[in-house]
C-alpha cells in the first residue's frame, strides 16, 4: 500500500537557498493532488541590552509580521501562480522550529519539504540548525534538500 499525501508544508525565509526546495514541494502537491502550504516564521527580535549601541530602532513583531505578509503575497504571486493544485499562505509568530512543527501537527501533514545549508563543526554550533529540530520534532516525515 502506498502512502497518501494530502497535505504538504513548505517553510520558506524568502531566500534562494529555501526556494531550491519548492520545486519538489510543487512536484509532489502536483503528483498527489495534495495542499500545499507555504508558511513564513517571524521570530521575535532579539534585544541584547549588555550592547552599549546606542538608540537603534528595532522593528517591533506586529511590524515584522505585516512586512512577512507582504512579502508572501509577493511570493506566492512569483512562485505560485500556475499551481494546480490548492495553495494556502501563512505567516505565523514565534521560533521557527517549533512553529513549523506545530502547523503540520494542527493541519495534519504528510510531509514537510524543506531546505538545509549542510552546515557542520562551527558553523552549525553558531547558526544552528532549523531544520534539523524540524527532522527531531515532526510527527510527519520530512523531505530535506541540500542546498547547493
């Protein structure tokens, strides 16, 4: 029996590197008629008060979340326009990880497709690594692609 996918998650940052991985999500939404969800995380910015920098404006999280919105409009105009399938657009609030999990779980995923920067030693102890949370966490399997 094979598996039934009907629902797919797809985490965008806007970046190149997160839109090498939308042609296998669009792929596979194509080939099993499955909805496709493209999500955007605002992660709250983070305010160092130990730094002495002076007055900085720091955008504030309703801010950074209509500028999200905006730009996924934009986005989904760019990338989404010929989908043949059903295409849903969010923008959610909190840490990226967490908040990707928790929308396949509540929209019962099949599978998340996502990107990695491969990242290793150093580099990955200081930038971390989303989408290997997302592969710890998820209760649906997840399509990681290498960026290259």
């Amino acid at each position: 029996m094979s598996p039934t996918i009907s629902s797919i998650v797809f985490p965008t940052d806007f970046s190149d590197v997160s839109l090498q991985a939308l042609p296998h999500a669009l792929n596979m939404a194509d080939q099993f008629g499955a909805t496709l969800h493209c999500i955007y995380v605002v992660e709250e910015p983070q305010i160092y008060s130990s730094l002495d920098m002076g007055t900085v404006a720091i955008p504030t999280t309703g801010e950074l979340a209509t500028g999200a919105e905006q730009r996924m409009e934009k986005f989904s105009a760019e990338h989404l326009p010929t989908a043949t399938h059903e295409v849903t657009t969010k923008v959610v609030v909190g840490d990226a990880a967490t908040e990707i999990v928790d929308y396949a779980k509540a929209h019962s995923a099949d599978l998340i497709v996502m990107t990695t920067h491969g990242y290793s030693g150093v580099k990955h102890v200081l930038l971390g690594s989303t989408t290997e949370d997302v592969l710890r966490h998820a209760q649906c399997p997840v399509l990681s692609v290498r960026a290259g």
